[in-house]
C-alpha cells in the first residue's frame, strides 16, 4: 500500500497504518497543512473568513475523506462550499466564481478505486505553484496548526448546482455551437467509469441535442474496468459503440479531466489526438499559439505550423503546461493523455470543453470520426522503461546520451528530450526510484518501437548493465 507526498497533493491507498497509506489521520494532517498554508498567506489586516471549495469524484471512499477533509477546515475557521459529487474542471471554475481562496478536489483521478488523493488549487482555480506545494509539505511534516476557538468555526454551505454552472459556462463559449451540433442528429455512447462523468457528460450531451447511449454511467465508484482510459482497457465502449453504430464514443477519467474517443469503427481515436482535434477547431476560428507537455504527439506541432502558429513544448506536468501557455499567450493547449487546456474557458484541463469543441468541429465536417482522424499527422507511440540498480548515476546516463546525440535538437528542461527529423525521444528519470523512463514517437508503430529498442541498448552499454 502506498501513500504519495508531492507539491500538488497527497495521494494514497486507503486504510493500513498511518503514514503508510491514506488514513483518516493523513487526510486530516494534510488538510490541516492545507487550511494552515492558507491562512498563513493572509495579510494580518484581513477581517473576513477564509473560503476554501470541495469537491469530490464518486469513488467509495469519498464520502469519508470528503467529511474529514471538510471539517478539518471547519476546525481552523475555514468556510466551506462545499459541491458534493462533482468534477476535478468543476472544481476548478468554481473557486473564483464563488470568490474563495482555494479548493481541493477529492479525486485519485485515473487511479483504481483502492486510491484517493486531495488534489490542491490556489484562488484562480489552477494547481499550486511548486513553491506553495514545499511550504505545504513542511507545515504538514511539523504539525504547525493552530485550529479556531468554538466561537471561530467555519461554516459549510452546499451548493449541488456547479454541475450545471458548468455545463451553462461550457455552452456559452463563442466557439461552441450546440444549434449547428444538434441539427446533426449525433449519436454518442458515454462511458463514464461509474464516477461524476456518468452524470455531466450526458447532461451536456443532451444539452447539445446528441443522443447519448450510456455505459458505466452510475455514480457508485465500482470501476467496471481499470479508470486509465487506455485501449486496452475499452473492449466494452469500442464494441457498443459499432453494436449502436453509433457516431462515436466518448471516455473520461473517474475526475473528468482526461478525455478519450472512440471512432464509428469501433477503434480508438487516441488520447494523442483529443488535443490535435480540439486545437484544429479553435485554430481554424481563432489562430494562435499552442502549447502541449514534451512527452506528447508531434501531431499538435504540425497541426499549429498548418494553421500558422507556434508550438511550444513545456515540461511534463499540467502546472508547467499552464505556465508556458501564459508566457507564450496560447489559446489551447494541454497534455497528451486527453488533457484539454482552453484558457476562453479556464486554465485546467476539462473534459466537458473538449467534447463541446469536438462536437462542434464536427458539426462542419462532412466526415465520420474515423475520417477526420485519418486526415490528421499519422504518428506512434512507444513507452518504456529501464529499472536501474540504486548505485547507478541516473543523471549521469542522461548527460551521457545529451553528449551522444548533442548534434541533434536537444531540450533538457524536463530530462532529455532528442528531436531528429523524422521521430523524438523523451528520457526521464523517476524522482522516487531508479528508473528511466523512454518515449518514443515515430510514423508507424514498428519505428518507435525499434527506436525504443535502440535508445535503450545504448542506455545500458553506458550503465554497463
């Protein structure tokens, strides 16, 4: 069992011993850490209360971390709006609507359901900044809270309308066209993971005028099948959505910030592509920069080139993709996993502006999915890994293959990022173990698979393993 201390939360498996796992009395330490970080950013002249958002996916161990979590803040004079069942991009448009100093989603997002995690955002909604995230830790390691008197609790108000808020808020994008999308007659099955995706994706889609055909779309946190929504985990929604003939299939994450498609063939659109999709609609309409993590498709680079952009690649990470999309003024960008950042919208990523942006985009063309994925870059994934004794110098071998390939584009913000002309490789070290992790991308699947092989071969000749 494990339990994960990091600057942007706390992540864990629930129950065993504490320090170990995701106890009662973890999230309660790090909700503390939270509230007391908070609070300790405050001007000493502020009379008011502080305001903090809360949120929660449906995963089973919610209702107990949720209750802890909200009255550990209650208990250091916090007011609390408090969501209930709701989405990780819910969350996040919420805390500067209500005007609140921070927020915290009650999500493990794509991890199973033995996992939970309190993930942390400032007062825009955006995950914390990595120095927040040091000074939150330390104040949890030394137990520096200092609760309210009797007279001083907070108070809890519990506002269930946000799913709906943000559907309006999604909807009322100017370049999000439900009449031209309903005049289309879509038909769209909807896995939903059994968590809050069962519930606001379909809303939406009936909002839009789609047929929505449900799958794992009740609230109840059994995951039917592993959360990642990766191909091999979508046999069941690939199968309906043929077995309907249907127009395609939509996927997210128990959090609903990861967005996947099926296409009318039954096969995956591919995470990849969500982004690349999204991002030719919004460039097609409002030309610009984009920006996605470095582990992610070269596909989003050509569709920008095509649209006469600049792309820009960041730091794996969605703190460090929002931070170059705000230096380099993108109108979209996001990660790879189905990530989709629109800052028209909000800076995190969500899934709801993906599927609004698709089906709109959609609604254009007079082509199926499987059409309009065809006509983009054709690009393959490989991802490895190399497991290293601990007396093995990671940053060692990663300098090494710099040098080695130093004629090439080479971007080391992030480990080591080789760009060659026709394919890239990413190499990144594990900060919890001896591991290097390898990326490939090239135009079938046979050549990143092989440069994988290549890349790792020369790894352990200079290990000399």
């Amino acid at each position: 069992m494990t339990l994960i201390k990091s600057i942007s939360g706390i992540r864990g498996t629930i129950g065993g011993k504490v320090g170990d796992n995701l106890t009662p009395v973890d999230a309660v330490k790090f909700a503390s850490a939270y509230g007391t970080f908070l609070k300790n950013s405050q001007p000493s002249t502020r009379n008011s209360k502080l305001k903090v958002v809360i949120g929660r996916d449906a995963r089973i161990s919610g209702p107990m971390i949720h209750n802890l979590v909200v009255n550990t803040l209650v208990g250091l004079g916090i007011d609390v709006i408090d969501l209930g069942l709701s989405t990780t991009p819910t969350v996040e448009i919420a805390v500067p609507l209500e005007q609140a100093d921070g927020g915290i989603i009650l999500t493990a997002s794509h991890n199973p359901k033995q996992w939970n995690a309190l993930k942390l955002l400032n007062a825009k909604g955006e995950f914390l900044s990595g120095a927040a995230g040091e000074m939150i830790l330390e104040i949890a390691e030394a137990e520096a809270f200092d609760f309210s008197n009797v007279d001083s609790l907070g108070e809890i108000t519990v506002n269930d309308a946000y799913m709906d808020i943000h559907i309006d808020e999604v909807l009322n994008l100017p370049l999000v066209d439900a009449e031209a999308v309903a005049k289309r007659k879509f038909k769209v099955v909807v896995d939903g993971v059994n968590s809050s995706g069962g519930i606001i994706i379909p809303k939406l889609l009936e909002q839009m005028g789609v047929e929505c055909v449900k799958l794992y779309c009740e609230p109840n946190g059994h995951f039917p099948h592993n959360p990642e929504p990766l191909k091999e985990h979508l046999g069941d929604i690939c199968k309906l959505v043929v077995e309907e003939k249907a127009d395609f299939g939509i996927v997210v994450d128990p959090d609903v910030d990861r967005l996947a498609f099926i296409s009318n063939d039954g096969e995956m659109f591919g995470e990849e592509y969500t982004l690349v999709a999204c991002a030719d609609y919004v460039l097609s309409k409002t030309p610009g920069n984009t920006v996605s993590n470095m582990s992610s498709s070269r596909a989003l680079r050509d569709i920008t080139n095509k649209h006469n952009g600049n792309y820009q690649a960041s730091a794996v990470g969605e703190v460090n993709v929002v931070e170059l999309m705000k230096k380099t003024n993108a109108i979209i960008g996001g990660e790879g996993n189905g990530g989709i950042i629109y800052p028209e919208s909000h800076y995190g990523r969500d899934s709801l502006v993906g599927v609004a942006l698709f089906l709109t985009h959609l609604a254009t063309l007079e082509m199926t999915v499987a059409e309009l994925r065809a006509s983009y870059p054709q690009y393959y994934m490989s991802k490895n890994k190399i497991e290293l004794t601990p007396q093995i110098d990671v940053d060692a071998i990663l300098v090494a293959m710099t040098e080695k390939y130093k004629n090439e584009e080479i971007n080391t913000i992030d480990g080591v990022k080789i760009d060659f002309a026709e394919n890239w490789v990413h190499l990144r070290k594990s900060n919890t173990e001896p591991i290097i992790r390898i990326y490939t991308e090239a135009q079938t699947q046979e050549l990143a698979d092989a440069l994988a092989l290549k890349i790792m071969d020369e790894i352990k000749a200079v290990a000399e393993i």
